[in-house]
C-alpha cells in the first residue's frame, strides 16, 4: 500500500505550531449566598469561615452583602469547587434546619 505525503513532504499529520494553538484558561465560577428571613447572620459567617477558609473580618462582610443586598460572593473557583462548596453550604444548613441557598454562577 502506497503512502500519502503531505505538501510538505512529509508523511503523516501535521502538528500546530504552539503559536497556532489557542488555549483558553478554564472559566471560574463565583459561589453566591442568597438571603432569607430565617437563617442567622452568626451562622452564615460561621459557615463562610469553616466552608470558605475566611478569616472572621472577610466572613461578616460577606454575611453583610447577603443581608444588606440580597446575595454575597463566597468566593470564586473552577466550576467543580465552587459546586461542590455550594453544596456544602446547603447540606450543613439544612443540617441545622436553615434554608439558606447557594448557587453558582459564571464569573
């Protein structure tokens, strides 16, 4: 069986050049708190300090968005972590009987 040759002469397939390749970064996802009438501010801070490995001034700002404006950043990571810290969240709050909700959203 006779062998194709490229253009360039060689045999076989040709490999992009790195400059040719366009690589992206994969996309981050932000981990959002949402508030309710019902879950405690110290819980939600707790939480953001065990879950989120927040120091306790950067977990009552937080806990402070989400009361004052409905919603907080916990933090942003690839789609995977922030799902998995999201779940996190609402497995330990209802643990407790809260109704908080998290969500993950495109950063």
């Amino acid at each position: 069986m006779a062998s194709r040759k490229n253009k360039d002469g060689g045999g076989g397939t040709k490999l992009k050049s790195r400059d040719e390749e366009k690589l992206q970064r994969p996309r981050k996802y932000k981990v959002v708190l949402h508030n309710d009438d019902f879950t405690p501010m110290d819980f939600v801070a707790a939480l953001l300090i065990k879950v989120f490995n927040m120091n306790e001034q950067g977990a009552w700002n937080v806990t402070k968005s989400v009361h004052e404006k409905g919603r907080g950043i916990a933090g942003v990571y690839s789609k995977e972590v922030a799902e998995t810290k999201s779940g996190q969240v609402i497995q330990a709050a209802r643990a407790y009987g809260h109704p908080l909700k998290s969500s993950t959203e495109p950063e």
